[in-house]
C-alpha cells in the first residue's frame, strides 16, 4: 500500500491509500470518494503531464508520499 | 458579449439555460476553435445546417478536453433558445440521425417529463447507428435507441448533468401519460390468433388517440378494506376475469411483461389474508407472556 498526495492548491489538500498496481482510473475513484467530487471530474496532473486513465502508478513510477496536482475537468 | 443568452429567453430550471452546462465545460467550448470559428452568430436555420454536417456524437475528449462540436451546438441552442416547433422538428425527420439526435438531447435539458416521454419514446424503434467519440479519444459504435435508453435513464451523458426526470409511473398514476405502447408488442401479439390480433390493433389505434379524459386505475390500494368479505379465491370469476384470463392463456407463450411494477407486485401476494395474519402472531405471543406472568405472579403469593 502507498499513500500519495493529490493537492489542487485551492484548500483541497487530500492523502489517498492505494495499490502500486492500481490504475489512474482507480485512484481517481479513490480520490472522489474522500473529496467528493465525481470521478470524472477529475484530472490528475505532473506539471502539464496529464495522466491517463488506463495506467498504473508502477508504470508512472508513482511512489509513496509523492505529491500530483489535482485540477477539474 | 457574444456568450451571453438572447434576452428573451425563459429561464430553464430556475437559471440561465446555458447553466445547464457546468462551467467548467462552458469555458472550454467558449475557448474552443469550433465555437469561435463556426458557431459565431447562428441562427436557428443554420444550426439546422451544421447539425446536418455532424459527424459523431461525444462529451468532451482527449487530455486536453477538447468539446466536440456535438456539444457544441448543443451550447448554442442553448444560447439562442429556439422554439419548441423547431426542435420537435429535429426529432421528427427522419433523414439526418445526428440533428435527431441534437434535438432529441436539447429535448432532454429543456423539456418537461411529459413532453420528454411523449417525443423521446418514439425514438426507441430507431435503430441506426452512430459514432461516439469517448474521452480517450477514440470513436465508439452507439445506436440511436440505445442513446435515447441513456438519456431517459441516465444522469449523466456526454459529461453534462441531466435535469431529474420524474418517473414514468408517476406520470401514468396522474393520467397525465397512457402506459408505455412498445412495437415489440405488436410483433408478440402478431404470433396469436388472427381475431384476437385484430381486437388489440383496433384498440391500439384507440390508444394512440390524444389522451382520454378518464381513464382506469392501474394499481390497487392494499391498504383499503376489501369489498367482498369472501376470500378471493374462493369467489367465482366475474365476466371479465373470465376474459381475461382466456386471452392471458394464449399470451403466456411469450415473456410476460407487465408494465407497471405495481401490478408486478399485485401478483405476488397470493392470498389478501396474509397481511392480518402476520400482523396477529405476535398478538398470540404476548397473550401467552401475559398468561403465564400472571400465573408466576400467583404462584409466588401463594408461596
């Protein structure tokens, strides 16, 4: 289990438990159950790298304690 | 300023209709190259020609969030409001199955239940198929039915919040709508005998008559009391059970399907008794407790 940290710098400022082999998808879903907002909604981004829905965060190299920027579609 | 809802229209759920895309989406089909480029001063008659061009159907898409231009016309008839004749005209041909399926989705966000169901349900025996163009950016195959069964069911379709929709049984229970007619109906009653055919398209065509003042009572009310003190099995058949139940025979090959769940429910309860008596165990059990208190209360004074 790894604990990574989505913050949208506007107060939103959330720490979410997940597998290394979950996707982006998941984690998504992970995060809208602790914000609130829908899954959909939500765009998870490095800088202006975007990460895709399919992926999982072993293949984006997404360790524990990492900080993603957390913006709304 | 070239954002801004015509001034007169009506107010579409209480707020602006252009609201009824979440803004986030709005300020990305107001950024977006189609909007700028071709949905610049529309009119009703050239949202007509630009549906027509329709390539696919689709929300927003790609990392980017790119609108389609679907979503994008949607928008603008927000914006320009056109009447309701224009729209039920969008649904109505039959050539053009993406401007039926604009004008079918524009039918969705501002219509009331009634007009929704009563323009929408057609639509169901359409069953072209179309393009949808998904988030990942890739295009999908979807049916022209199949996206009405989204429209009517779902919240939320290419990323934008449907309005609620009352269900279709409370509309029947106010005779506001008649119970749902499915062309499938006809195929099943098209495998019975040739006179009884002929009655139920005789009364289908009655049906399809504007709605009649009166109408009957689909569910019944369990909690009134019943009429006929005798049980009802032990009843003898009334002329119109009889009927019916000669006609339900013949209809039993196929799946039945009744259309309200209230008559689903109906069915189930095999005898009206078993509501009293249920409620009655536990008055046995606590006389007893009662009896057998007493007697220990006795008991103990005697000793």
């Amino acid at each position: 289990m790894i604990e990574v940290i989505c913050n949208d710098r506007l107060g939103k400022k959330v720490r979410v438990k997940c597998n290394s082999d979950d996707t982006i998808g998941d984690l998504k879903k992970l995060i809208a159950a602790q914000t609130g907002t829908k899954a959909e909604k939500i765009i998870l981004k490095k800088w202006y790298n975007i990460y895709k829905d399919n992926i999982t965060l072993a293949d984006y190299e997404i360790h524990d304690g990492m900080n993603i920027e957390l913006y709304y579609q | 300023m070239a954002n801004r809802t015509v001034k007169e229209a009506p107010t579409i759920k209480g707020t602006n209709p252009q609201y009824l895309i979440e803004k986030i989406i709005r300020s990305r089909i107001y950024d977006c190259r189609y909007w700028k480029e071709d949905c610049f001063a529309l009119t009703a008659e050239l949202v007509v020609d630009k549906a027509v061009e329709l390539k696919y159907i689709g929300g927003v898409s790609g990392g980017n969030i790119r609108p389609t231009p679907f979503l994008c016309l949607v928008l603008k008839m927000l914006q320009i409001c056109p009447e309701k004749d224009i729209i039920v005209e969008f649904i109505k041909n039959e050539e053009f199955k993406y401007v039926r399926a604009l004008g079918a989705f524009y039918m969705r966000l501002v219509g009331t239940s009634v007009e929704i169901y009563k323009y929408l349900e057609p639509l169901y025996n359409d069953y072209r198929k179309m393009k949808l163009l998904n988030r990942d950016d890739k295009y999908e195959l979807l049916h022209v039915d199949e996206f009405i069964d989204l429209l009517l069911r779902e919240e939320r379709v290419l990323d934008v919040q449907l309005p609620r929709l009352q269900k279709r049984n409370v509309l029947e229970e106010n005779n506001q709508l008649e119970p749902r007619q499915s062309v499938l109906d006809e195929d099943i009653d098209d495998n019975e005998t040739s006179d009884e055919s002929d009655d139920e398209d005789e009364k289908k065509m009655k049906k399809k008559e504007p709605i009649p003042e009166k109408s009957k009572k689909k569910w019944k009310d369990l909690d009134k009391p019943e009429r006929s003190p005798s049980p009802r099995y032990a009843r003898s058949l009334s002329p119109r059970e009889k009927s019916s139940k000669k006609r339900r025979r013949s209809r039993s090959r196929s799946k039945s399907k009744s259309r309200s769940p209230a008559r689903d429910s109906r069915k189930k309860h095999s005898s009206r008794h078993e509501h009293r008596d249920r409620k009655d165990r536990d008055r046995d059990r606590d006389r007893d407790r009662d009896r057998d208190r007493d007697r220990d209360k006795e008991k103990r004074r005697r000793d």
